[in-house]
C-alpha cells in the first residue's frame, strides 16, 4: 500500500512526523502489507528554521520532491501547487492521499487528489471557526467535503461534521499533536537548552506567538497586541514568524527594537519550543497547535483571537479567548489559571489510531 503525504507548512510536519514514525515502527515490525510513505513538501514553508529542522530533528522521511511553491496570494500558491501535485499523483499512483490540517497545502492536495479518484484521509478534519473570512476555514471545510476518511481529535470536530452531513469515514482518534507533545516533551527535557541560552527563570515569562491573517494583516489589531505585550511585568518571549516579521519591518520598524519587557527572537525548533512552553507562566498566542500544547503541558493560555476552534480548551478553563484589546489582555493574563484535564485527545496513540484506520479500508 502507498501513501502520499501532501504537507507544506510548520504544524503540518509536526503532525505528519507522528504518522511517519508509526510507519516505520510497523514496517520495522515486518507486518503485511508493507506500507509505502512518499513524502510531498510544497515548499509553502522554506525557511530553514521554518522547515528544514523539523524534518531533521523529528527525523521526518526526506520528501521525494519539494514543489517550491511558497510564495504568491492564496490563488496562484494554490494553483501552482496544484498542478505540481497533480502531475506527482499520476506518475506516483498513490493507493491513499493523506492530507493534514487547514493550510493552502492541504487544500491543494485534497482536491486534485479527489479529482483524480484517489481517496483522500484528512488528519485534523471536523474542526471550525465559523469564521469563512478565515482561510483556514474555507480550506477545511472544502477538505473535509472530499475527504474519504476524517480524521477528527475532538468529538466536538466529530459534531461539526455531522452537521453538514459528514457521516461516513468519520472517526474521532485524538489528536497526533498530542502523541508530539508526549514524544518530543520527553526528549526535549534533557536535549533542548533554550531556557538557558535566553536566561529565562521556569515561571518568570510569558510565551507568545502571533502569525494568524486576521491579527497581521490589520494594523489596529496588530499594534494592540504588541502595546499589550511590552505592558505585562515579566518577559514576553516571541518567537517571531516570518510573515509577522515581515508586517512589522513595514508598517511598525519601532516594535522590532528592543523593548522593556518584549524578547522578539527568530522562530524555535519544536524542542526548543516545547521547552518554553512547559515553563511559560502564560501563553499568548493566535496559533491552533499552541493553544493546546499549553494544555497538554498544562499551561493556561490567552488567545488573541475572537473564537477557537479547539473549544474544549475554553469549556475546562485552561484557555480565555480575549480578541486584540490590550486591556482584556492583561486582564486575562492576571486571571490566567490551570483548568480540569480534557478527556479528548487520546493517550498518544493517535497516529497509530489513523495508520490503523486506512491500511484496514480498501482504497
Ligand atoms: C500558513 C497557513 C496557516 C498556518 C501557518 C502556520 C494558509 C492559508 N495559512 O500561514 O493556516 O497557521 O501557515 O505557520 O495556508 N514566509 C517566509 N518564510 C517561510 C514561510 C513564510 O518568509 O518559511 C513569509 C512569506 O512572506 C509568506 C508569508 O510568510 O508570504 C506567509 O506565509 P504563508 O505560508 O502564505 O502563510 P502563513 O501566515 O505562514
Ligand atoms: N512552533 C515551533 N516553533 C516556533 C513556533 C511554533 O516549533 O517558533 C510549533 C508549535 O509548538 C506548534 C506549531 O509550531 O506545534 C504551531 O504552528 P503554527 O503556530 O505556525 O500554526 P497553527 O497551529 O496556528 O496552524
């Protein structure tokens, strides 16, 4: 049997190193029939230290081809990966397409996957925002409906899909950035020496991230968040992403020199970040993955956002959703405290759960 992998952006490879590593456990196991995993990259994500270091620190497979095409608006990035993906799909005649997550990545892959008839498995499926201003939004939902196996890490993404009709394929297997947040938590613990290099006290900063389109892309929003960060008592490390760095350079050059409590630094590796997130005494972040590696390291987090798709997260009282305004920032930070544990994500063995699931359904 072969998978094609179709991944392009950072938490895409994250969550694909889960399932590749359940491959070749089982391979290495000798079980029938072997399963075959070609990587695809799209190149969405080029950086080195947005790409090229968790394929080596996670010891993800070399892609057998890297499509290069990472830059551009949302319509020719698509394009172009489309039609790289489509001549990849008929020269490697794939028996499943496996897709991950809500990036231009994933969409590109799902659909001329779907055209061509070869099924698609989507890991990350059911979730949303009810926001289709949102282009993650419209790229999951679009997934999801040519999707032959969703994979969902919630029963609330099991929820939403039966509301549109979604009810074959489905299957609630946890969530692989949890089977991440367990493997990489271990290893980066005696490995990762980040909180030493930054001289960083465990509980005396603050963790941020902030790439989200709706925050970056706004300058009343972005400015409110970064006015809210050099207000709070301690710390704030922000690992920047390239694409807030970029904004900044542009519309706020003054934010990027240093500032009384904001620590800008280029974007981690995920051990390196794991270990900043295990010792932040809050996160704050527009991410999805971080909202809830703050849980699973059992972090409180402020989500500069106006709703989360990780719900769940806000119902057990781990996670405030608070929007831009400076104010019910530094409110929520103060009130920020660990919630009760969430019965949802698995118990680490979600990628094993979805490697299960399509080597036991025919394509
Ligand atoms: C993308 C995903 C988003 C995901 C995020 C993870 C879409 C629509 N968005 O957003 O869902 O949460 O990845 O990080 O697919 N850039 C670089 N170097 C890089 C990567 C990006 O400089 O290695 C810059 C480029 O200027 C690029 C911009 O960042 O134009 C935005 O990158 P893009 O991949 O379009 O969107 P993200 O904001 O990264
Ligand atoms: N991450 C990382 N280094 C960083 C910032 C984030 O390794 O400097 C990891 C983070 O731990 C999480 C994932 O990247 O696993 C989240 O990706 P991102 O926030 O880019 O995308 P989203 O989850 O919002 O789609």
């Amino acid at each position: 049997m072969k998978i094609l992998t179709i991944i392009g952006a950072r938490p895409q490879f994250i969550k694909a190193a889960m399932v590749s590593r359940a491959i070749v456990e089982r391979n290495r196991r000798g079980e029938n029939p072997t399963v075959a995993e070609e990587i695809i990259h799209t190149g969405q994500h080029y950086d080195i230290n947005m790409s090229d270091v968790f394929f080596r620190q996670m010891q993800i497979p070399e892609p057998v081809v890297n499509l290069n095409a990472g830059t551009g608006m949302h319509g020719e990035m698509t394009g172009r990966m489309m039609a790289a993906i489509e001549r990849e799909i008929i020269s490697r005649k794939p028996d499943w397409v496996l897709v991950y997550g809500d990036t231009n990545s994933t969409l590109a892959g799902a659909l001329v996957a779907a055209k061509l008839h070869v099924p698609v498995a989507h890991v990350e499926a059911g979730l949303r925002s009810f926001n289709k201003r949102m282009p993650e939004e419209v790229n999951r939902i679009l997934t999801d409906h040519v999707s032959s196996l969703l994979f969902c890490p919630t029963h609330a993404a099991v929820d939403n899909l039966s509301k549109e009709g979604i009810t074959s394929g489905v299957h609630h297997v946890g969530d692989v950035m949890y089977d991440a947040a367990l493997v990489f938590g271990e290893i980066a613990a005696h490995s990762s020496t980040i909180l030493h290099d930054l001289d960083l006290t465990p509980g005396q900063y603050y963790l941020a991230t902030v790439h989200r389109a709706e925050n970056t892309d706004n300058p009343d929003r972005l400015r409110n968040i970064i006015n809210a960060f050099n207000v709070l008592e301690d710390t704030v490390i922000l690992p920047l992403h390239p694409r807030t760095r970029k904004i900044l350079q542009r519309v706020f050059p003054s934010f990027l020199s240093p500032h009384s409590s904001l620590r800008i630094v280029d974007p981690v590796s995920f051990l390196d970040m794991v270990e900043l997130e295990k010792s932040a005494r809050c996160i704050l972040t527009d991410s999805g993955g971080v909202q809830k590696e703050a849980y699973f390291h059992g972090v409180p987090c402020v989500t500069l956002r106006e709703e989360t798709e990780w719900v769940e997260t806000v119902e057990a009282g781990w996670n405030q959703v608070v929007g831009t305004d400076p104010e019910k920032i530094i409110v929520a930070v103060r009130q920020a405290r660990a919630g009760t544990p969430i019965d949802e994500y698995g118990q680490g063995n979600s990628a094993s759960n979805v490697l299960q699931l399509i080597k036991n359904i025919k394509s």
